[in-house]
C-alpha cells in the first residue's frame, strides 16, 4: 500500500475490529456469524461506514450472504439485477472501488438513484477471496456524501487482507478437524469388525474371509451397519 501512513486512531480501530473479529472466529460459531461479525467490525474499522455487506459470487451468479442492515443487502440486490454496480466490479477486477454517489452517477445512474433513495451518499468496496467456497466483495455504505477517504481505502483493503488470512485458516483448522474426526470413527469401526471377526475365525475355525461374509450377511439380513453388528456381536459374546 502506498500514502501517507495511516492516523494512530484509525489503526486502534482497526486493531480493536481485528480483536473483536478474533473473540467470533474462536468460538466457533456457524459460517454466516463469522460472516455477519465481519461486517460488523468492518464498520467499526473503516470511519464514514455506516453498514456493511459482503457478496459472493458462487456459479457466476451474486448473493448477498452477511450484511449489517437490510437496505445494504437491497442495494446488492438492485446491483444483481442491473448486472452492474460497485460491489460488482469489485469482485470482477480485484480492485479497490471508491467513489461518492454523485460521481456515480454518470457511470451507474440507475444505482446511484437507488442507494440515494435508501438514504447512502457514498461507497466503498474491496474484493474480498478467501478461497474457492468464497469470492466475491466487502461493500460498505456511507450515509454522507463524503465519498470515503483514501485512507479508508487502505484500511478495509489491510481489513480485508487480514479477514481473507483468517477466514482460511478457520476454514483449514475446520477440516483438519472433521477429517480427524472421521479418521478416528473409522479406526473404530475397523477395530470393532476385526474383534469380531477374529472371536468368528476362533469359536468356528474359520478363515477372515469366511468370518467376514458372516458378518457381512448378517448385516444384509438384519439391514443394520456392518459396525454394528460387529459391535452388537462383541458386546454379546462379552456380556455372555
């Protein structure tokens, strides 16, 4: 990023928005209350926001998924409709979009009579990529005509560095942990079935393939898991 260096001040909001987005991502709450959170604490960082919205675009088509007012999430979809607009072009070309309303109007009238009507004077948008499950743009939407500041520019876009950074790493630690999870139910079921098959292989003097179609065709007769019966089995032979 280039400039002057950004106002003490505004680096304590962004730093106090960063901590509270932290305290959401730690407790671990649903995808669209991380979302919501982030739009939040990106009014809080960025002076002059007064709501915020984030559009994804998932199969070539936007949506509005998180936003902090129903007006922000009107004017995403009058953008939708029109097939143009702000949050759309920043999504589109990966670049910061700011602009007042008035100048707006010459690129985007439609819209700019619009979010005039709901009251917004001003716009700013940033791209926002996390990863293939999300990318798209943070928008945020200004009362006043002020237009947004070249330092508000700076900030959501260091803003939308750091949420983009966090919201994969979230997403990874995530799937660690489910495919973790899966691993260990899968240990063990294997462990329960080959406990039973090798009471099986014992008590008929069978081999593992035989003891295992007997469980198998138990399984089929009774239309109850493999792990199951297995397990059903052991805890039979165990508690006889």
């Amino acid at each position: 990023m280039t400039g002057e260096p950004l106002p003490p001040e505004h680096l304590d909001e962004l730093t106090a928005a960063m901590a509270g987005l932290t305290d959401a991502l730690e407790s671990e709450p649903a995808e669209a209350e991380i979302l919501d959170a982030v739009c939040a604490e990106a009014v809080r960082a960025v002076p002059g926001a007064d709501m915020a919205s984030i559009t994804a675009i998932r199969d070539g088509e936007p949506a509005t998924v998180a936003s902090t007012d129903e007006r922000a999430v009107e004017i995403d979809r009058f953008q939708y409709a029109a097939g143009e607009g702000p949050c759309l072009r920043a999504a589109a070309t990966g670049e910061i979009v700011r602009l007042p309303l008035a100048v707006a109007d010459d690129v985007w009238p439609s819209f700019t009579t619009h979010a005039r009507g709901l009251g917004v004077g001003s716009y700013l948008a940033a791209p926002l990529r996390v990863d293939e499950h999300l990318s798209g743009a943070l928008n945020l939407f200004g009362y006043g005509d002020h237009g947004f500041a070249e330092t508000d520019s700076r900030l959501l876009q260091l803003y939308t560095t750091i949420v983009a950074f966090g919201l994969r790493t979230t997403r990874r630690y995530r799937q660690a942990r489910r495919q973790a999870i899966e691993l260990e139910a899968a240990m063990r079921t294997r462990a329960v079935i080959e406990q039973a098959k090798g009471i099986l292989m014992a008590v008929h003097r069978i081999g593992a393939d035989d003891a295992m179609k007997r469980l198998v065709a138990e399984s089929q007769h009774t239309n109850v898991k493999l792990r199951d019966v297995a397990a059903r089995f052991v805890e039979d032979l165990s508690a006889g």
